[in-house]
C-alpha cells in the first residue's frame, strides 16, 4: 500500500496536465466519478448523509486489521469525481495516518475553491467525518 | 451621472449601447479562470455602476453624520441626500407621497414588517392568507409564522406546467375570510409576470389587501403603484444596481398609519415617558434606529441609472437576450427549460438531463459564466416540477448577445458530455 503521500503526489502529476484548464479538469473529475464503483444502496442510508445545500454526501467506513476501509457515493458528478480520489488516497490506510493526513491535493490540482462553499456542497464535510471514523477506530482500539 | 450615459440610450435600431453601459460597471472588467466574465446571476443580485461606489465614498469622505434631528452642517447634508433618495422612490413606483415609502434592509424584511404589524392587528383566528405556488421562501415564511400564531390560513394557488397561475384558482380560494392576498409580481425561480392587476381587483372586490413582491419585477419593467392600486409593495435595492441592506416597502399612507410599530427605539418615537410612548408619524414610525444611512444615500444613482437608460430601453434589451437564450436552449435536446410562461422577466431557469444544477454551475464557472444553481429558495415551486433544482441565468442591461452566446456554447458542451 502507497503511502498518503506518494498518492496523492500522484494525482497531482495526473492532474498537472490539465493544471490550467478548469473545464478539461472537471471534465476529468466528472470521468473518475463515472468509473468507481457505486455505493451498495444499504449504505444510502440517512445516517450515512453528509449533508450539503446542493451537493450531498453518503460515506460508509469498515475497519479491518488495522485499517480503515471508505466507500461513498454523491448526488452530484463532480463531487463523486473529487470523493473518488479521497478514497483512492484514504481507504486502506491506518487510523493514525489518516488522522495525520494532510491533503493538499485539493488546492494542487485547483479544487480549493469547493472547500470554501461548505453550506453548498457535502464534500467539504466528507474530510472531517472521514477523520472522525479513524479517530473512532484509535479510540475504539485504545479503549480494547 | 457621466456624461457618455447620454450616448448608451442613443438608440440605433433601438440598440442599446452596451459598451458605454458596461463602462460603468468596473467588475465587468475581470477575468474569472481564465475568461471575461459574464455576469448572469443577477436576479440574486446585480452588479453595481460607478455612481454608486462613488456615492458611497463620497458619503463616508464628506458629509459622513447620523440623519434627522442633527442641527450641524454634515448632519443637514445627510438628511438631505437620504430624503433625496425617497423621493427617488416615490417617483419611481410612482407614490402619492415620499411618507408611503419606509426604508428597510430588503425585500425579505418589508414582507416581515407587513405581517408582523398589519397581520398583527388586523388577521385573526379562521382569516385567510392567499400567496401563490411560486413564491420565494421570504413571501411564505413570513405568512406560515402570522397563521400559525394567529389560527388563520395559508391558502396557495397552484401553477400549471409553463408556471403560470389562472385567475380562475385564484377566485376559488377567494373569500370573504381572505384578509391578505401576498403574491409575487415576477417570479425569481421562472420569470413568471404575474397578472396582478387582475387579481388586485378581485382582491379588494373581496376585502383583501394586497402585497407584491416586487423583487424581481421593479428591476426590470414599469412598476406604478397606483395604477395597480396594491396596498403594499416590497422590493430590494441590491437587485437594481443598488446597494446591499437597503429595501424598500410601499406602503398606502391609510394602512400605515393605522398599523403598530414594527420595532421599538429611536427615531420612531414622538414622545417617550416611563408611563407611555406616543409614536412618530410615518414612514419615521416604521424605522426604528440609526437606518443604513450610506446605502440609501448610494441607492439614489442606482434609481437615476435605470431612469437614464429608460425601464422601456432595459426590457427590450433584455428581453432580447431571453429570446436569444430561450431559443439557443431549445435547439438543445437534452435541456429543459423550466418555466415557459407567456410574460416573463429575463430569468430563464433549466435543466440538463441526467446532471445535478451543482455539476452545470460548477462547469460554467470554469469558462468564466456565473449562474445560480439550487432550489433558488423555492423549495415548494421545486417540489411542485418534481426537481431538486435548477440551473438560473438570469439578464441584465449589461448582458451582451457575445456573452449568451458564450452561454449557450458552453451548455452544448456540457450537455454533449451527458450523451456519451
């Protein structure tokens, strides 16, 4: 398993083609949402929902031998591109590390701006709560 | 007002001349990703000219004092240019009296005052309040809170597929228990005119008063007051190249002056004991408080803004650039559009099938075209076609064909995406 690091240094190489062309990038985001695989509707579930004004969110997490394992899903193409690439980065990897994880990719690959508009979009809170689980699993293992 | 504004209304085939229109528009100048921006958010609110970022310099640099009362120089000079800018008003929804106007901080808190003064006095237990389907949320909240403490009755009339209402649902929720019919004169989420004289008619025949929202209207076509003869009339400055914070409620002086205060302070008050307070005459009554002064003052080169180009000028040209938009999108199989009514403002809201407004918004942006995407705070209208949301371009007098070109191109390209 890569690192957070190398993976994310690697969407940021993919994406550096398409650096100044924000239509071409979210073209591109929008493909990458096509491809992963949809969330099992028992997981569509109201808990589930990270809730934006327009964007919404359904995050579901596992956590097996020490590692945390995310599956979600979005209403809207261009946010299920962006949460495809956090699960690419984050499903796999250990509590501690997500916890750490400090993912600048969003800013490198010029989606900053959907971090910004947190009451319209799901997304922004899908970080935090995708945290939350991780720090649950530590705690959880801690308390064992 | 600069003097090149003369030569914008020089019609050429009654051509508006945009380019010296957009000169006064020091935003319209950015790049937004790359691409010239292309400003068609503006019935959220509009852009503002430089007449209005002086005059709000201008005010803070020299004559900067609180309004009313004050017997010092500054103070006179304020008073003066605040009262310069009802007096704007009055003539621009044609009032008998500047005292009919009250300044308030929008179209959302005129609606708030009406129902919380006149339906405090005057709806009861078992009254009716009729608004229509398409109502933003600052025309329905605001009658669901007065019914709800009051034991009256929100009654709403339904609109059909193009999203217009019929006269005919109107008069059969009409009654002698309707006290308040509040109903938009242009929609913000359709464009939608409303036939409000009509219903105005058969309102008062009944007993009802009336109040139109005329957020969305007053920007963009003739709005008189007393040839409508609505009883109240609430509008925003920011939606008509004014400033944010400034809202304007008409109100027939008669009404007025048999309402309570909306809000308790300074400025509106007569005389004041401990025992008893006798109150201001109107529009003083109704605002309470150091008002927001520098905005109101900056709001009068809006209203000379729209009066130099002419209301008339305004439609034609944004009603070109709606049939422009209209038919580009009709040439494009998989967009809906959303509200198709006979007599629109320049709103024109839509779809593409298979993608979330949030996607199209997102994508347009990218080439520098801002739209509004969401539910446009009529989450009722939005259930009513079974939708989550719409895409909303929405046309000002510095809108260009260029730029609904742009718009148009841009949206094929989206749309193209949906078809693989």
């Amino acid at each position: 398993m890569s690192s957070i690091r190398q993976i994310q240094d690697e969407i940021i190489s993919e994406f550096a083609l398409l650096a100044d062309d924000r239509e071409a990038t979210l073209f591109y985001l929008m493909e990458l949402g096509d491809k992963m695989p949809p969330l099992a509707g028992e997981y569509k579930t109201e808990d589930n929902l990270i809730k934006g004004c327009q964007s919404k969110v359904w995050l579901h997490a596992d956590y097996k031998e020490g590692k945390v394992f995310f599956a979600a899903d979005s209403n809207t193409d261009i946010t299920r591109g962006l949460i495809s690439l956090l699960v690419r980065i984050l499903s796999g990897q250990t509590p501690d590390a997500i916890i750490d994880a400090d993912l600048d990719f969003i800013e490198k690959i010029g989606m900053g701006q959907i971090i910004g508009s947190q009451r319209s979009n799901g997304f922004a809170s899908m970080i935090k709560q995708m945290k939350m689980y991780a720090l649950g699993y530590k705690t959880k293992v801690a308390m064992k | 007002m600069p003097a090149n504004m003369g030569e914008a209304v020089k019609a050429t085939d009654n051509q508006l001349n945009t380019s010296a229109i957009r000169e006064q528009f020091p935003v319209l100048e950015r790049e937004v990703n790359g691409f010239p921006l292309a400003y068609f958010d503006n019935a959220a609110t509009t852009q503002k000219p430089l007449s209005v970022i002086n005059a709000l310099t201008e005010y803070y640099s020299a004559y900067n004092a609180n309004i009313h009362r004050g017997v010092h120089t500054l103070a006179e000079e304020a008073t003066t240019a605040f009262e310069q800018t009802r007096a704007a008003v009055r003539r621009l929804v044609n009032a008998r009296e500047a005292e009919e106007i009250i300044f308030t901080k929008g179209t959302s808190e005129g609606i708030n005052l009406v129902a919380a003064t006149y339906g405090k006095a005057f709806i009861g237990q078992g009254d009716e309040i009729i608004i229509t389907g398409m109502e933003h949320h600052s025309n329905i909240v605001p009658w669901q809170m007065l019914a709800e403490e009051k034991g009256a009755v929100l009654k709403v009339i339904p609109i059909n597929e193009r999203g217009e209402i019929s006269l005919d649902e109107f008069n059969s929720r009409l009654s002698g228990n309707t006290k308040m019919v509040a109903i938009c004169l242009a929609s913000n989420a359709l464009g939608t005119v409303n036939p409000v004289k009509e219903l105005i008619t058969a309102a008062h025949d009944a007993g009802a008063v009336v109040l139109l929202d005329a957020a969305q209207a007053l920007p963009h076509m003739e709005v008189d007051v007393q040839a409508l003869d609505c009883d109240f009339l609430a509008a925003s400055a920011h939606k008509m190249y004014g400033p944010t914070g400034v809202g304007i409620l008409y109100g027939k002086r008669r009404l007025l002056e048999k309402m309570p205060p909306y809000q308790g302070g300074g400025e509106m008050i007569k005389e004041v004991t401990f025992a008893r307070t006798t109150y201001n005459d109107i529009p003083f009554k109704f605002e309470a408080g150091t008002p927001n002064i520098a905005d109101v003052i900056a709001f009068k080169p809006a209203i000379d803004f729209i009066n130099t180009i002419g209301k008339e000028n305004i439609a034609r040209h944004e009603h070109a650039l709606l049939q422009q938009a209209t038919a580009g999108f009709q040439q494009i199989d998989s967009v809906q559009l959303v509200g198709t009514a006979k007599e629109k403002v320049s709103v024109l809201s839509f779809n593409i099938t298979g993608m979330h407004p949030f996607d199209i918004g997102m994508m347009l942006d990218a080439t520098g075209i801002a739209v509004r995407t969401g539910h446009h705070c009529t989450m009722p209208l939005m259930e009513r076609f079974a939708i989550e949301g719409t895409v909303r371009a929405s046309f000002a007098v510095y809108n260009t064909a260029e730029e609904v070109d742009r718009l148009i191109r841009s949206v094929e390209r989206i749309a193209a995406r949906v078809k693989k």
